[in-house]
C-alpha cells in the first residue's frame, strides 16, 4: 500500500527534532554535523537567532497578502539585492526551478520584445541541473531525469560543460542566451573555470545573446563572494538565486539588468506566494548577517581550511578518494569507481556527520556559511573514519 506521504524521495531514517548552528539532533538524542545544510540552503544554520526572531516577529503581524498589494519588506529586499549587485531590478519567487523558469521567460521576451521572436534557444551544458519542472527538466537534459514524462520542452541545446569550441559551434539564428552554474552541483560539484566564464561574457557580446547564470546553489555567499560569479570579474544580464538567500524559508529570485527586466510588465510573469512579507523578512534577515563586515571574509577562510583537509584527505585515503573539487563551502569529494557515493554518504551518518550525494559519483560538502573552523576540523575527523570503514580490506583486493 502506497504511503500517505508519496514516496518521491528516498529518504535517510533520520528524522530531526531540533538544531543549533551547524548540529542536528534526533528525537532520540543523537547528534549529527550538518555539512549538507539542507542541500546548500540552511546558509545561516540552525535555530539562528536573528533570522528566527525576524521570522516569528514577522509571522505574528501578517504572513501573506498576495502581490495585489505593496509589499514593503519586498521592496526594502530587492533595493539591497540591486545595491550588492551588478541588477538593475529583482523579482521574488519561492524556489530555484521557479527562478530558472522566469530567468529563461525573460531571455525570451527580451529578444521577442526587440524584434527577434525566433531567438529563444538557451545553451545549456552536459551535467547541469536547473530544476524538476517541465521545462527545467529540459534545460538540465539529463535522460534519467526526463524519461516518462513525454517530449521535452523546445529551445534547449545541449553542449560539454568547459568546452567554448562547441559553445560556438551551437549559436545559430535562434539562439538567445547561454544558462550555465558556475558551479554544477546536482552535476558532481564541478567548478567553470573562470576563464570559461569571462570567454562566455565575451560571446554573449559578441553575438548579442544574454548571459543568463543559475547561481541558486552557488550564490548568497557560498563561494566566499556574495555571488560566485565576481570570482571571474565578470557580470550577466540576469541570474536566478534561492536556497540560501531565506536561510531555509522558501525563497527564490530573479535578478535583471534593466534591459531585461524592462519587458516583464504586469500580466507578462507572476506568483501568488511569491515575494511575500514573511518570505522577504526571512531574506532580509539573511543579508543583514552576509552583509555585515568580515562575514564573507570568514566564509572564505574558512572554506580554505576545508579544502587543505580535503586534500590531506584524499593522500591519506587514495584506496577512497580520487580528487578533491569545487568552490568556497561547496565542495566534492570525487570517490574512486568502486567506491559508491550512496554507500560512502550512509558511512558518514554511521559517525555524525551529514552530506550530499552528488553526480559523477561525487560525496558533496555544503555546511551553512556559519561553519567555524574547530568544527571544519571535527567534520574532517569524522570523514577520516568514514574513510576507514569504505577502505578495502586486503582480503578483499586480494579477492579482485
């Protein structure tokens, strides 16, 4: 019998009662380090003070009014998101996939709006992931993920990610942007290199095509930069961000250049909870902390303390680890092929510790951004074990 609660997700039997900063607790008392955050998305933490006060104090007053009407705390988001960004203007929404959906809707007005209707192909990259809607699925173009749910939407073309010959070779009449992560998460933690990224701005101005960048796991500090992108010194002409911008409340957003932005005008793009009072109170709670001093600072230094680990890791452990990726608090550990990424996440749970499965057979590292560094050095004594109990036994190599 199918259970109450569908059964679309292979769930860990953990279930968690309560958490404080980068520590998760079970009912029954034990004790995890959080160094998957929610899929990147707790970027504050657990229980955070600031963002649970602004949140409760919000909820008491008014949750939601819908965008038939002003709202201020919307407002007051977006007038900080456009001063710490290369944005000219920002729309609200609830998720990633809702923000690459409107992100690649807004390319297309674009051209359509400037007397192009025919360009509305985005190039996309191999390994990508945008999102489970419809169309997401299409843009992120992995087979597995598409297969029974019919024809994929038009206008995605797909080519290997890094690689600029094939990106040139795939502009045509119809092309109007290039969608890419900076860093492909879904995808095996794999990092643009940022020369990559600089050549596809000067494509993009080249051909006329917009530059359209999925920052939603990367951004909000993540990287050690606000967005991952100022690593490359380069802007786009829109980008989609969610997950860490609410620190955990359901939070997406589009944020646009003018000359993109311009064309979404009442009745072109819409959401009823989208951009709402309690949503944009959990936002702005969020940047007041990114935001403040030193904070991004820490982020990065922090993150270098958990790359060298990483490193030492891996020559210690070569029978387990092949390589060591990724950027700022998101990092991979890519294992070796006999080595599987399910079984090697089940084996840090089995000592505290909390990570992601990712593509490519890669174990993902996404603790919140509050991380410090004693308990960098705890997570990296925990997957030290976690090492020892994947590491072959001799008698097993000698059966191979």
């Amino acid at each position: 019998m199918i259970p109450a609660l569908m059964p679309t997700y292979n769930r860990a039997d953990l279930a968690f009662e309560r958490g404080e900063g980068a520590w998760l607790w079970t009912a029954d008392g034990r004790r995890y380090l959080d160094f998957g955050a929610g899929i990147a998305t707790s970027s504050l933490g657990h229980g955070h003070p600031h963002l649970t006060k602004v949140i409760a104090e919000q909820a008491a007053k008014v949750m939601h009014v819908s965008n038939l009407y002003r709202v201020p705390q919307a407002e007051q988001l977006a007038a900080r998101h456009v001063a710490a960004s290369f944005a000219d203007s920002v729309f609200f929404c609830n998720s990633g996939a809702e923000a690459n959906e409107g992100m690649v809707k807004a390319v297309r007005k674009y051209h359509a709006e400037n007397g192009h209707p025919e360009r509305f192909h985005m190039i996309c990259f191999e390994g990508a992931f945008h999102g489970r809607t419809l169309g997401m699925l299409s843009a992120t173009g992995n087979e597995k993920y598409l297969a029974g749910f019919g024809p994929p939407v038009q206008g995605f073309d797909h080519v290997p990610f890094g690689n600029m010959n094939a990106v040139r070779d795939a502009i045509g009449p119809q092309t109007a942007g290039i969608m890419i992560e900076p860093v492909q998460g879904e995808g095996g933690v794999r990092p643009a290199d940022l020369r990559f990224l600089r050549e596809l701005r000067a494509v993009c101005d080249e051909f006329g095509l917009l530059l359209a960048l999925d920052e939603v796991q990367t951004g909000m500090g993540r990287s050690g930069k606000l967005w991952a992108h100022q690593w490359a010194g380069i802007e786009p002409d829109v980008m989609s961000s969610a997950k860490g911008i609410g620190g955990g409340f359901p939070l997406g957003a589009i944020l646009a250049k003018e000359k993109v932005a311009k064309h979404l005008k009442p009745g072109t793009h819409g959401t009823t909870y989208g951009g709402g009072p309690l949503a944009c109170a959990a936002g702005n709670a969020v940047l007041d902390v990114v935001l403040a001093p030193g904070f991004l600072d820490q982020v990065d230094r922090v993150a270098r303390v958990l790359w060298r680990g990483l490193l030492d890791l891996a020559q210690k452990h070569p029978a387990v680890i092949a390589g060591v990726q990724g950027a700022g608090l998101l990092l991979g550990l890519k294992l070796r092929p006999e080595v599987n990424n399910g079984e090697m996440q089940g084996a840090c749970v089995a000592e505290g510790l909390l990570t992601v499965a990712a593509g490519m057979n890669v174990l993902r590292l996404a603790p919140p951004l509050i991380i410090t560094e004693a308990e960098v050095e705890q997570a990296l004594a925990l997957l030290d074990r976690a090492c020892l109990r994947m590491t072959p036994s001799q008698a097993q190599v000698a059966a191979k």
